[in-house]
C-alpha cells in the first residue's frame, strides 16, 4: 500500500508520517504545497497548514490537494485529524470525500497509548472529557464538546454511523453486516470507538476484510496500524544526528501545560541559554513587536560561544495567554491571529539565530511555530527517519542548510521529551526515559 497523508498542521503531519517511517518505509512530508521539486520517499505526507483557518477554506486547500494526490495515483488515502478534534475535521473529510468517493469514509481520531480514547463517540484525554481539558481553552482552536458526531454534524452534510466498543468486542459483531445496513440506508462516515490500541487494529483489520473501499480518517494512532507494504527504497543519505559541539537550538511556542511542564525541566536541567519572547508585546503594535524581537535577539548573542543548546520561547502562562489575548483585541485581532503572531515571530527570531549560531539541530514544538520556522528556513520537505518518543517524529529538513529536525505536538511527550530530544539529536541515549 503506497499511502498519501493530508494532515491539517506540521506536527500532524510528521507524527503521522513517523509511523510509516517506523515500518522501514521512506517517508516525506511536504511542509510547502506548492513546491513541485523532486519528492523522495515512497509514502507522502502533505500539511495544508488548514487548522485555523474557516471551514470553507480549509475545504478548499485539502480538495486541491486531494486532487493532486488523485493526479499522482494514490488510491490509499488518509486524512489525518487531530487527535483532540481541533480544527476543522469535518469539512477537511468531506473535501477528501468528494475527489475519491469511496464506499466509506472510517473515522478513528483515537490514540490510546497517547492518553486519546474514544468510548461510546466521546472522546478523553488521559481519561478527562474532552471538553473539560485544557483544549476546550486552546487560544485559536478551542473544542467545547467532547461528543465526534456533533463536531462532525457542523461541518458535514451527511449521517454519522457509529460502531461502539461494546459492538468490536462482541465476538458475535459483524462489521460487514452492519456496513451494508449503513450503505443501504445511504451512510457513508461511520465512527469507531478505540479505547485500546487493540481496538484500533480490530477496526483496520475488520475494515479491509469487508472488501469496501475507504478513505482513513484518524490520528497517527489509527495509522500505525494500517498494514504498509515492504518494499527495497533506499533511505535518503545524510546525517542522523549533528557533532557533540555542534549548536542545537529549541523552540517552545505551545502553551499547553504539558509543553510547559517539558519547558520548565528542560530549562531546570539542560545545559541550555535561555531566551524568552514576550508574547503580549509581539501581539501589540508593529513598533513593539520589532523591539521585542530585538531585544531577544541581542540577549540570545551572549550564547554565543557559551553554550550548545540555545531555547526560544514565548511566554506562555495563563496571564501571559491573557495579556497576548487583549493587546490582540486592542488591535481588533482575533485569538487566531494573536497565535499566528506569535508563530511568525518565533519563526522570525529562529531564522536570525540560525544565521548567527548556524544549527544542525533544531527541536520545534508546536504545529504553528514548527510551520513558521520551516517556511523562514526555506525548506520543503522533511525525511522522517524516526522517533524521539511516541508522536514525537525526528527527520532531516531540505532548504538553504540541511537540517536535522524533531517536531513536537504541544500535547505530546513525557516530561523529559525536550531532553530526550536533545539527546537524540547527538546521538546519544535518552536523559530520562517516558
């Protein structure tokens, strides 16, 4: 199976793309859709930087680029969503939808081993409702209801089937069974529950067997089950990790407690300059942003020489959140905005750093910041060759300078994961383990 992944940010699109790449199989991500260079890899993952954006616009990226992956011969399709229903995962199915018209489309956003479990259609995360999770906060993709069909109704046109824990453990359940019924009754998105990975397989497993051709709908847990050809590809050729006096540099622009929580210990106990970006003054007015960016860039300069690992951030607490929030407002910008903001300005402040400490290894973590750094470094594509931890992808960025790169979901990882991360990147063994 030659797959194609259309993923809705960054980070999506390199933590689904790593469980390819984990089968041995090269694995690319498009990080620029129009760039029409030369793609290595034999699977292709493509970031259509669709999260927060309208569903209308939204749609319209990802049918373009379903369209493009349809021209290229890809029958294997899988939308990546998020694992938490950020965005906009209805409209982006039904754009997938409409160029492959497939019997059915197989919705599974569940990521058990990463705390993610869908039961009965409503989705925990390490076993809190959704809605009651610091992602019902989130600054720019807020999700205040915890029940998929719900979130799927506001963006489809169609039914919602659903095929509940208690049907894939009933050894007497007929999947092929209930889908004709489903078909018959014209309903084509059909929900799994997946409270454990080996619900996940059940549903891959049960699917192919029905014979019925399908789009995949699903985090990057529902692909790591998907049963992936071998084939002799070779790998592309380069470094794996970057020389023990070689510059890393990290870059934190999730505010999720989790990414904070990794932040606080990597800066407790890494061998790391610290540099912070106040994010309420890269929200305000353009003199203010410039300042700040500055006076971040002068303070980064003392590094130099100094120290190894360099860490960028914005300031990320709850009245940090607040204060970027109404310097936004005050400009008449929404929460989205202010994000992007921030993103641009950390991809912005990482480039210079780049051209003052040149980095061979560079820790994103966030899919907007992750995004920006990319496009300021002029790469597009990243070769995935690995994994940090679960859902945290290591692969080598193309651009102006060659970059070994790891990527971060903001809710992802252990604590230890920005050190681990470092570790990886030269080579060395995990500083703690998950």
């Amino acid at each position: 199976m030659k797959l194609a992944i259309i993923a809705d940010d960054l980070t999506g699109a390199s933590d689904s793309g790593a469980q390819l790449a984990g089968t041995g199989m090269p694995t690319t991500v498009l990080i620029n859709p129009a760039y029409r260079g030369p793609v290595e890899g034999h699977h292709l993952v493509v970031d259509t930087d669709s999260r927060a954006v309208s569903p209308e616009e939204a749609a319209l990226r990802v049918r373009e680029m379903a369209f493009m992956m349809k021209q290229k011969g890809y029958t294997a399709i899988y939308k990546k969503i998020d694992s938490t229903m950020r965005g906009n995962p209805g409209a982006e199915i039904e754009a997938v939808d409409a160029v492959f018209r497939p019997d059915f489309v197989i919705i599974a956003p569940g990521y058990p081993r990463n705390g993610r479990q869908v039961v009965d259609g409503r989705l925990y995360v390490d076993g809190v409702p959704l809605q009651e999770t610091e992602f019902a906060r989130d600054p720019g993709t807020p999700v205040h209801d915890g029940y998929i069909p719900n979130l799927l109704r506001g963006q489809t046109s169609g039914p919602i089937g659903m095929v509940t824990r208690n049907e894939i453990r009933d050894p007497d359940f007929r999947l092929g069974e209930k889908l004709d019924a489903l078909r018959a009754g014209n309903i084509r998105y059909v929900l799994f529950d997946a409270e454990t990975e080996e619900d996940l397989k059940w549903t891959v497993n049960e699917v192919i067997r029905t014979g019925y051709s399908v789009v995949w709908a699903g985090s990057a847990g529902l692909a790591s089950h998907l049963p992936l050809a071998r084939e002799e590809v070779p790998l592309r050729s380069g470094n794996r990790s970057v020389a023990r006096e070689d510059a890393v540099l990290v870059v934190v622009g999730s505010v999720s407690g989790r990414s904070r929580r990794q932040l606080d210990l990597l800066l407790e106990q890494g061998d790391v300059f610290p540099v912070e970006l106040r994010s309420e003054r890269l929200a305000d007015r353009p003199e203010s942003r410039r300042g700040e960016l500055l006076r971040a860039l002068s303070e980064a300069s003392k590094a130099k020489g100094r120290f190894r690992n360099l860490v960028l951030y914005s300031s990320g607490s709850p009245s940090d959140v607040k204060q970027a929030l109404e310097a936004g407002r005050r400009r008449g910008i929404r929460a989205s905005g202010v994000s992007d903001a921030i993103a641009d300005a950390l991809g912005e402040a990482a480039l210079h750093l780049h051209g003052l400490f040149r980095f061979k290894g560079m820790v994103l973590t966030g899919g907007d910041t992750a995004r920006r750094v990319c496009t300021r470094l002029r790469a597009n594509t990243m070769s995935l060759f690995g994994e940090v931890e679960e859902g945290v992808p290591i692969g080598l960025l193309d651009g102006d300078r060659e970059v070994i790169a790891i990527t971060k979901a903001g809710g992802f990882g252990s604590d230890a994961v920005l050190l681990n991360a470092i570790s990886k990147l030269r080579g060395e063994g995990p500083t703690c383990c998950p």
